[in-house]
C-alpha cells in the first residue's frame, strides 16, 4: 500500500514556497509580489538577475496521478494566459528585467505529461513576442523535492535561532524583583492553585518552590528580548 504524504495546498502552499524561494535566492534578490491588491497579476515572485518568474499552486491532496497532471495542466495554462495578456502590468513589475523562465511551483508532480504540457506553452509565449520574456525563455514545473537543503534549513530554524552569553540571575536579585513585582507573582500564585493536575498540597508546594524559575528567565532575557518572558512561562503552566 502506498503511502500518504501530507502536502501544503492553496495559500499555505503560497507562504512556504515564498518562504522556500527568498531562502534558495536570497531575501534580496527574489522578489514576491503581493496578491491583496488586484490580485499577483499570475505570480507569485521573480528573480532579478536570473529572470526566473515562479506561481506557486498546491492541489488538495491525496488525489491521483492523473486528476493532480489535470489541475496542474489548468493551472499553468490559465496563469501563462495571464502572463501573456497581462503585458501592461508586468512591465511594470519587471522593469528591465528580461524572463527566462517561468516556472510552476508545486508541492509535487509525477507526470511526464505536465513536463510536455509546459513546452507546448514555452511556443506559445514565445509566440507572443513580448518585450519582458528573454529569447531563451522556457516554462517549467518545479516541486519541493528540489529545494531539499532550504526546506531542512527553514524547519530547524529554532536550532540555529541566535544565543546570548548572559549570567544567571541570583537569589537575591530574584527576591528583589518578586518583591517589586507582586503583580505578576500573584498571578503565578493564582495560577498554580487552579492546576488540575497538580492535586495534592505536598506537590503544590514543590511546584510553588520552583516559581522563581520564570522570574529567572525573564531576569536573564528581558534586556535583551525587551518582551515579558515571565507573563509567556505563565501562560506554558497553565
């Protein structure tokens, strides 16, 4: 039995490719172009100095092989209709910026027919002799698998998130700032006697020695993060 692979599909699709193509370009020369204001003009993106031009389109899966290479076929072919009709617009978008490729991003695509479909449409915009698209141009259809290296790098983010050498705060220091903050501590206080899961006195009152644990992090982090850890490590206890 084969098995199912859970895919992005419609605006989610959108936001991660994008997020997927400024990581592989660089956040300065892949440029996205906003959809909430009439519209993308049928794209999602460029490159500047590549001239590579993407629309990201995500079906909702599963479905089959055949159905997937029919909506991904209408897809490009009603989004190359924009890009041929819509002249007026992209020249304004692109600039001086010749296109040489215009590409189909998708989650996936396992027909050779969508590869053939997009060199027929290749003719077309040709054909069409517009002053944005290079002599070399050539419609294509990318899927996620290719943008292997961006898409490991994006999900482990957190691990590569920035770290700061700070000392940890003292008991004293702690004391202090519970002192000159009753109101968040009474929060605390209020919070851990409505915990279900902790029933019984002896375990209330081990978990209420350990209160000072958020107080510490915000004490260590809030010059730097300029934000209320505490109020965040209240919310993670409740």
């Amino acid at each position: 039995m084969a098995a199912i692979v859970a895919r992005l599909s419609g605006e989610d699709w959108q936001k991660w490719g994008n997020l997927l193509l400024a990581r592989h370009y660089g956040p300065t020369e892949y440029q996205k172009i906003p959809d909430n204001q009439k519209g993308d003009a049928g794209l999602e993106g460029f490159t500047v100095t590549s001239g590579h031009a993407y629309q990201a389109y995500g079906c909702e899966e599963p479905i089959s092989t055949a159905l997937r290479y029919e909506k991904q076929r209408i897809k490009i072919t009603d989004d190359i209709g924009k890009f041929v009709k819509n002249q007026k617009i992209l020249e304004q978008i692109f600039g001086a910026i010749k296109i040489t490729r215009w590409v189909l991003f998708v989650p996936f695509f396992d027909s050779k027919d969508i590869v053939a479909h997009a060199s027929k449409k290749t003719t077309e915009v040709l054909n069409a002799n517009l002053g944005y698209v290079a002599d070399g141009f050539r419609v294509m259809i990318c899927d996620e698998e290719i943008f292997q290296i961006e898409r490991d790098r994006l999900l482990n983010a957190t691990n590569e998130s920035i770290r700061v050498s700070v000392d940890q705060a003292t008991s004293a220091q702690v004391t202090s700032w519970a002192a000159q903050n009753d109101g968040p501590t009474a929060t605390l206080e209020e919070k851990i006697g409505r915990l279900p899961t902790i029933k019984s006195i002896r375990n209330r009152q081990m978990f209420r020695n350990q209160k000072h644990a958020p107080i510490k992090t915000h004490k260590v982090h809030k010059n730097f993060t300029n934000c209320d850890c505490f109020v965040m490590w209240v919310v993670i206890y409740e």
